[in-house]
C-alpha cells in the first residue's frame, strides 16, 4: 500500500467520522469536525483512501493530540505509529517541543505506542471519560 499524509481538508470529514465511529465507543458526532477550525490536522491516504486521521490543538512550542485513530480494518499494520511518528516531526520542524494527550486507562494499544514515542504517564483524570465511564492518563513527551 502507497501510504501519504496530507494536511486534513474539509472533503476529508465524511470517510473521518466513518472511521471515527467505527474506532472509538463514544465518538466525536460530526460537528465536532465541521464546526471548529484545526489548522492541526493530518490525513493518512492509503492508495488514495482515507485510513486514519490525527488532530492536534495547541498554542506555541506545546500541542495536544485531540483526535487520533485508524480505519479498524487497517489497524495492526504500522499505520498509527507512520502518522503519529511523521505528524510529530512536522510540528517538531515547526518548532514545537511539548505533546500532551489524553488516553482512556484500559486503552493499552495507544498507551503502548505513546510510549514507544517516549510518551510518559503524567497524571490522571478521574473518570474523565463516558459510556464507559473511565479515567484518563494524561501523557507527555518534552523535547529538549
Ligand atoms: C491506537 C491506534 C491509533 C494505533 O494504530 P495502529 O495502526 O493500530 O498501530 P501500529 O500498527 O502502528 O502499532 C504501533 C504500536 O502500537 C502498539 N500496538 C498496536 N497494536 C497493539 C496491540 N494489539 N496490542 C498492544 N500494543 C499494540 C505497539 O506499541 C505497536 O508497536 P510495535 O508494533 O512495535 O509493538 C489504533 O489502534 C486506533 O485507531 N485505535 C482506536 C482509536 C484510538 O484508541 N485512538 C487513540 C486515542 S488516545
């Protein structure tokens, strides 16, 4: 498969709340990606498709990843961590030196591949998270 990462378009929001639905219990609506502005936002193409998506939210050298998954068909191939891994670097490029994010505590794929990415356990949220309700791990990654 020929992967490729553009900056995410409003074209993209249809396939992005299909696979959004499909990859989280408690999915953002589609609203939630037409009505606000993310000048952060990555689309990974698959032979032209849209498989997966990453939207950050920041203010200066710090983001925050808001939004993150791949299409559940094509999780478990490298995937996340080639958008993850690649989205990163361009912030990095543009100056950016701190990541935060949220996680669901049983989410032990995501936390694996933060950590992989240097990622580390910051905090908790107290049941942050609903249907199921959950706490949240906070995670960051500082880059001196
Ligand atoms: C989390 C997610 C983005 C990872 O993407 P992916 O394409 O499935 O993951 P990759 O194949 O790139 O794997 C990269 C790393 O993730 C972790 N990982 C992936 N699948 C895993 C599994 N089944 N069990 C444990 N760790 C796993 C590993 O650290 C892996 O590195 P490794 O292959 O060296 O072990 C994806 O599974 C997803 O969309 N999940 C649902 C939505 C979600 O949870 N988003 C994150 C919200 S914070």
């Amino acid at each position: 498969m020929e992967p490729r990462l553009r900056a995410t378009t409003d074209g993209d929001f249809e396939a992005i709340h299909a696979i959004e639905q499909k990859a989280f219990p408690n999915p953002w609506p589609m609203e939630a990606f037409t009505d606000f502005l993310f000048p952060w936002a990555w689309t990974l193409l698959l032979d032209d498709e849209v498989k997966g998506y990453i939207f950050y939210h920041g203010v200066e050298d710090e983001m925050v990843i808001i939004n993150f998954a791949i299409d559940p068909t094509c999780q478990g191939k490298g995937w996340g961590e080639f958008l993850l891994k690649n989205s990163m670097q361009l912030l990095q490029d543009g100056g950016v030196n701190r990541f935060f994010l949220d996680v669901r505590a049983s989410n032990f794929k995501a936390r694996s591949l933060y950590e992989k990415y240097g990622f580390i356990a910051v905090g908790t949220r107290k049941n942050y998270y609903s249907q199921p309700e959950e706490d949240a791990i906070v995670m960051g990654k500082i880059i001196q």
